[in-house]
C-alpha cells in the first residue's frame, strides 16, 4: 500500500538539498579548531548563520544555534533583561498565551518567575485586552506569544503585540517553529526580541534549531563550557545539522510564495468534509491560518480511533501535538478556545507541504467519510446535544 503523508507539522520529510548538505558536511573538522579543517568548518556555520537570519529577517551574528526547537524556547525563557532601547529593565514575569507549546508553557512554570496565563478567543487568537490589561502592571516581562500555532495553524496578530510589549519595556518571544518557512517573518518589523525555530519543520534532520535575537538581548547560557556560539551555548556544534538546517531555510524562504498555494487545496478539503458531514466543526477557520493546516472535528468521533484507521488506509496524519509521547490526549490548545471536550476527542490535524498533492486531500475526505459513515446516527446525536449544552 502506497502512504500519503499529511503531518508536515510533526516533522517535514527530509528535504533533498537538506541531505545533501548533511552528507557533504560529516567530513568537516571542528569549527573551534584554528587548522585549515576548522577553518572550513567554521566559514559553514557563520554560512549558515547567514542563511537562518535570512529567513526570519534578522542580524546573523544574534543566530544562537541550538538542539532544536525545545532547548530553544528554553534558552529564550532564561531571558532576564529587557534592553534599554526598550526602556525596561530586569524581568520579573512571565505572560504566557494559553496555546502555546509544552516546550513553552513547562518552561514557563519552571522559570522561578511569576507565571500569568494569558486568554485567546473563540478562534484562538490572542486576547489583546488582556494582553494590554497585565501589561498596565509596570513589572517588566517577558511576553511568550507564539507565530502560529502547531494544532489550528492560526497566526497571531505579532506585529500588534510587538507594539504594545515594547512601550511597556517589555521583551517578546515568538515560538517560531511551526511558522518559519510557511510564512513570512520579519522579526525587525514585528517588534520580536526572540524567536525560536527548528530544523526538522523544514526538511532538516531532527537534532537542530535555533534562537534568534534582536541585536542588544543579551542570552544567559544554560550549558556551560567550551564557550562555543559566543559565550551564549556551550558544546561542539552540530556541524552537518547546521549544513542541512541552512539548506532547508535557504529552500524554504525560495519556495515561501509557492507555499502559499496549499491554502486553496486545504479548503476544497475542507469544503469536501463539509459536504460529506456538515456537523464538522473546523477551528480556527475565521482567523487567519497557515495555509498548510487544518483542525477539524465531528462529535462522537474518537481521535485515537481516527488516525489509527486513517493509518491502515495509508493516511500519516495526527489528532493535535506530536510532542506527547505518542499519547493522544485532549487538547490544551482547543480547551483555551472553549471547544467541548465532546468534541475536542474527535479532532484530526491534517498538514500539507511541499510534497502534497489534491489526490493526497482527496484520499483524506474519503477515508475519513468512510470512517464517519460507520458512526451510529443516534449515538452522533446524543454527542452533538452534549456538545452543545
């Protein structure tokens, strides 16, 4: 049986020009090193550095290469100082949206700072009131708002947000890592201190990522040592991860325009599974969303169920996060959105990439329609009152 592969926001498949670039850097010395290898070895990281700031629209030397997306966010959660440009000073909260990743939101409740929740709407956008209500408070913080978001695909107004966070003295960081390549980022622009990405998002191997910075924040390390990437991680860097993970930004930020084009193939699916079930709920539909992402659900479904029988048609997609150990468990994110449990059991995420086609979508709406189909329409009804109360 031949798979189609509709989960590009777990991981995206290993881009071509990615594995050539990891193949062709494994015999390169140690950029630490000061020989000709070294040497070498050192040109392609500050290459890639190049690259990374590329995609996101900021100065290479603030590209702090990382483990991945995780230790990222992490690094940018031991911010403790907001620049004078920003007429702040030492951070002393924390102001976290209520759908931001785990990587996030656990990093958030570690820090040893005060930790405030912050609401989003209906379609999981953030509360902007409620943003500018906390920030009324004249204790500077670091505001943790991601770009957009891993389960709906919704992306946040961050522009806005930059605004408002920097006339308090505020710091922002952005979890990049589902946006960067899906859509344009201008961190300069949109008032972003610090921004998380990973590699494996856009066809480069798992093991790399990156924290990007505003040029004046200053990056307390968490791994001490060697005093690699200037002080701010310590450890040998990871030589042909970093090659790929250039490689991918380099294909992503050429391919950004054609990226776009996923949107219409995500709605006549969409439209489809509308017209097989006009029950479906689809979040986040009203905002404006990755035009590769698609969150939907029919109450009484089982999202276990789902993408366990999607899977033996040959469908890889997923019910939400893929960072839970396989586990399929509701949804913090749609709780946030107020979507009932009733109906957040039932959720599918389907994602699209460069590799996907409308025979793939297609493949999808049938599958899933058959699956529906078999659902008893009393038991559909029962659901659907409960999830209406």
């Amino acid at each position: 049986m031949s798979r189609t592969y509709l989960d590009y926001n777990a991981t995206a498949p290993l881009r071509p020009e990615a594995r050539e670039a990891l193949l062709a850097a494994l015999d390169i010395g140690n950029p630490s090193s000061v020989h000709f290898e070294g040497r070498q070895a050192r040109a392609l990281v500050e290459t890639a550095r190049q690259d990374i700031a590329e995609l996101v629209v900021a100065h290479p030397e603030t590209v702090i290469f990382t483990s991945g997306g995780t230790e990222a966010c992490n690094l940018a959660l031991n911010l403790r100082q907001a620049p004078a440009a920003n007429g702040g000073g030492k951070i002393g909260r924390i102001l976290v949206s209520a759908i931001e990743h785990s990587a996030v939101l656990e990093a958030a409740k570690s820090s040893g700072l005060p930790a405030e929740i912050l609401p989003v709407t209906a379609h999981g956008v953030l509360d902007i009131a409620a943003l500018e209500a906390s920030l009324q408070d004249q204790t500077p913080a670091l505001v943790c708002v991601m770009l957009a978001n891993n389960e709906t695909g919704v992306i946040q107004p961050i522009a806005q947000v930059g605004a408002l966070v920097k006339a308090h003295g505020s710091l922002l960081f952005c979890d990049g890592v589902q946006a960067a390549g899906k859509t344009p980022i201008n961190m300069i622009a949109m008032g972003i201190d610090a921004l998380s990405l990973s590699g494996h998002k856009l066809g480069a191997p798992m093991g790399v990522g990156a924290l990007v910075t505003r040029p004046g924040v200053v990056v307390p390390p968490q791994l001490i040592g060697g005093g690699q990437e200037l002080g701010r991680r310590a450890g040998s860097e990871n030589i042909s991860g970093i090659a790929a993970f250039a490689a991918a930004a380099r294909a992503a930020k050429a391919g950004l325009e054609a990226f776009q084009g996923l949107a219409a193939q995500r709605d006549a699916m969409e439209a489809a599974l509308l017209a097989a079930q006009p029950e479906v709920k689809i979040f986040g539909q009203e905002a404006e969303r990755l035009a590769n992402t698609s969150c939907f659900a029919l109450a009484g479904l089982s999202s276990e169920g789902l993408v366990m029988g999607l899977d033996l048609d040959g469908l890889s997609v997923s019910a939400g996060s893929a960072c839970s150990s396989g586990k399929v468990s509701r949804s913090h994110v749609l709780e946030a959105m107020g979507v009932s449990p009733h109906i957040s059991k039932a959720v599918v995420r389907v994602s699209l990439g460069w590799q996907s086609h409308t025979q793939d979508t297609d493949k999808l709406v049938t599958a899933w329609a058959k699956l529906a189909a078999r659902l008893d329409p009393k038991k559909r009804d029962v659901n659907l009152t409960k999830a209406a109360e």
